[in-house]
C-alpha cells in the first residue's frame, strides 16, 4: 500500500512537471521568450565593426522618460512618431480626435493641427518638401498632404485616399508608416493577424506609383507592430511593438540586427513604457518614443568603450595644453613686469 501511495505521488509530481514544462513552452512561443534568446546569443557574437555601423540599440539608455505631453495632447493617446529634419520637430497623431501634433525634440507640444475628414489616425511619416503622410486605420486608408508653419486645420476630405486593402479584422490594420528616403519608398507595418512589413514607391512627393509590395516578416520577434521609422545614417528600420515592450533594428535586408525591452530597470528606465505607440530617430541617432496615454521618452546612445577613452584622453589633452598655455602666459607676463622701466 505504501508502495502504490508512493509511485502514485511520484506519477503526480511528474505530470505537473511536464504540465509547466508545456504550459512554459506555449508561454515562450507566445511571447517570443525564445527567438529574443536567439537574438541575444547572436548579438553577443556581433563585432565591433558591425555595432559602429548599426545602430546598435542595446548601447542606448533613455534621457527623458515619461514626461507627459500636455498642450492639448493630455490624455489623448498619441499614436506613430516622425521626424522632420527641415524643422528638427516630431509629428504625432491621435485617433479619438483626429489630431496631427508637432513636438520639440525635448518633449514640448507646440501646436495641434485637427485632420478634418479623418476618422481614426495611426501612422505619420514626414517625406519631402513639406509632405506628409497618415494612416487612417479605420478606413485602411493613406492621404499625403503638405503641413506648412502657418497649418492650424487640414480638411482631408477632397484629398486622395490610396486604398491599403482588405482589413481582417477591425483595428489590426496599418498603424506604422515611415519614409526611406534612401531607397525611396515608404514602409508599412501591419499591426497583426498577421503582423507584416510592406513597401510602396515614393518619392516623397503627394502621389504613389506602382502598389504595395509584402517584405519578409518572418523574424518579427513581436507580438504585434506598432509604429516603424528608418535611420537616415544606416538605412536600418526601427519596429516598436506595444505589446512585446520591445524596439527591434532590421537591417536593409529585413535580418534582425539588435534590440531593446522597454521595461523597468533596462536601458536607464525607470519605470516600464507602458504602451509604447510611436518611434522616431534623428540623424544624430537620438531615438524618440511616444506612449499611450501622454509620456515622451529620448534615447541615446552611450559611446563605447573606445570612444569612452578616446574622449577622455583628448579632455586630458585639453586640460593639459590649456594648463602649458596658462602657464606660458604667466610667464611672459613676470617676464615683461621684470623688464619694463623701473621693474
């Protein structure tokens, strides 16, 4: 009796073994617990070179985090996030008020222009001249128009909708947007079901050419898209996911290259972001994000090692030459006392 009680514990004990070791496994598929594993061992084998000429977002740590935006924007979940490099400005949008807003770089709403005719804004992506392109998720449609310094309302009714086709389900449709300048396109990103990149021909003008073209999106390691944005130093792609807390850099060819979790205790984070909705980077390689339901955070990349010591040997030279120079004019200044008339 003894016997049977205890290989029937034992049978129970290896049953809920196996019972966590599938629940845990359907958990890391889930949540991509194991392809971010993948990354990192890859990361760690990653050269120095390949790192300078990335953007190589493990080496950011955030500046500001969690500044709320306020102007208007309080409490108005902001969605995407663009940079436009004429004005050194960010564009967001909002959807429950269809709502285009520009932010200085540290944060600071300076105006908010309403998108009359819209009904549920995404994306944003600043091309040329002025341009500016939205996604409107619930029509699953995309405008370009001109926003110019003295915009205060822009009625996008008699514009022109490209069509981004056959929506899923509801609110899964296109929420990122950015402009490549480089290979002169814009990119999309499919929110889910399923979560996929797209290409469309631009030249940063008011009209599309050709259609949408699908990229490979296999190594998504997110549960969803939220917003995307491109380098203009490297030409890399950054895709923020909401619900992975995770910011991904793919290179031109769509491989994975480098990441970063959004929360708390990682990267010089505080607190974790949220819901991080929008990403913009400059050409500085300062990051910007924008979370539901009013924070602004900035990234930026700590310099390595090398360029650590580099620095701090050409302060040291600095301090060194400006101490010889202090010095030799101290002494031309006894000198000359010594030798003026009566000295």
């Amino acid at each position: 009796m003894n016997k049977a009680s205890s290989y029937s514990r034992i049978r129970r004990l290896w049953l809920a073994f196996f019972a966590v070791l599938i629940v845990f496994g359907i958990l890391a598929r889930y949540f991509h617990w194991d392809d971010r594993a993948e990354l990192w061992l890859q990361e760690q084998g990653t050269s120095q070179q390949v790192r300078d000429e990335s953007i190589w977002l493990p080496g950011y740590r955030a500046v500001i985090q969690g500044k709320q935006l306020k102007g208007g924007l309080e409490g108005e979940e902001p969605s995407d996030l663009a940079y436009n490099p004429l004005t050194r400005t960010l564009f967001t949008v909002t959807g429950s008020k269809p709502m285009l807003a520009e932010l200085s770089l540290d944060g600071e709403v300076l105006r908010v222009v309403p998108l009359l005719g819209m009904s549920n804004p995404e994306g944003v992506a600043v091309l040329e001249n002025g341009n500016v392109a939205v996604t409107d998720e619930r029509r699953n449609t995309l405008t370009i128009f001109r926003v110019d310094p003295q915009s205060r309302e822009l009625r996008t009714e008699r514009l022109a909708e490209f069509d981004l086709g056959i929506v899923i389900r509801k609110n899964k449709g296109f929420e990122g947007i950015a402009w490549d300048p480089r290979q002169q396109r814009l990119l999309l990103g499919r929110e889910r079901d399923p979560k996929s990149l797209f290409s469309w021909p631009s030249d940063g003008s008011p009209s599309l050419a050709g259609s949408m073209q699908p990229l490979p999106s296999e190594r998504l390691y997110m549960r969803n898209v939220s917003a995307l944005s491109v380098d203009p130093r490297t030409g890399h792609a950054l895709v923020l996911s909401a619900e992975s807390h995770l910011l991904l850099e793919l290179d031109e060819s769509g491989e994975p290259v480098s990441f970063i979790s959004l929360l708390a205790g990682l990267n010089g984070l505080h607190e974790r972001i949220p819901r991080a909705e929008g990403v913009a980077i400059d050409e500085q390689g300062t990051i910007y994000m924008v979370s539901e339901p009013d924070l602004f955070y900035v990234f930026r990349r700590e310099p390595a090692e090398g360029e650590r010591s580099a620095a701090a040997n050409q302060t040291e030279l600095k301090v060194g030459l400006s101490a010889i120079s202090g010095s030799v004019q101290q002494s031309d200044l006894i000198w000359t006392h010594r030798n003026q008339p009566g000295g």
